[in-house]
C-alpha cells in the first residue's frame, strides 16, 4: 500500500530525504510542510544540524487531514529551512485514498 490511513481522519506516507551543506558552517536545519498544511513524524532520529561540508540522510512520515486529499496524487510543498531562511523547496506526490 502505497499510503497509510491513521486515527482521526488522517493519512501519512513516507518520504526520504537526503540535504548537502556545501558550506564552511554548521547549519540548523528544519523541514517544514508548507501545502496543505501537515506534519512531519521522523522515523528514527530526527536531524537539526548539518555539519559543514556534510551529507544528512533520513526518511520521515508526512501526515494530512483525508479532508485535504482532493485527488489521489496530492502534490505537497516541502521547504528546508536554516535560521529563518529557505533555503530550498520542493514538490512531490502525496498518494491517497480519495473521496
């Protein structure tokens, strides 16, 4: 199954994530669901600091209201964020059950 139907009315799929810090500073990092609005559960440890001239590498579950999945493939914006400022944002597909 693709996607994950949960308590309250909500589905969850799973992402990976991979972020490189080419700079010479450690960045804090978060990764933020920006449409439609949800939430983030990390699977294992969850990263806040990347280490300068580093690679982070996670997978995390993306959690939305049934009522927000209008159609089968959802497309969710996903931004990473360091002291503020985005410093990428991404689109993808939420699969799931639709009305």
């Amino acid at each position: 199954m693709l996607y994950q139907e949960l308590p309250n009315q909500k589905v969850s799929n799973l992402y990976n994530i991979k972020v490189v810090n080419k700079t010479f500073n450690n960045l804090p990092i978060e990764i933020k669901i920006v449409e439609p609005q949800g939430t983030i559960q990390w699977v294992g440890k969850k990263f806040t600091e990347l280490k300068e001239q580093d690679i982070a590498a996670g997978e995390f579950f993306v959690i939305l209201d049934q009522k927000d999945i209008v159609v089968s493939k959802t497309r969710i914006k996903i931004q990473i964020i360091s002291n503020g400022k985005t410093l990428d944002e991404e689109e993808s597909n939420f699969i799931g059950p639709t009305p």
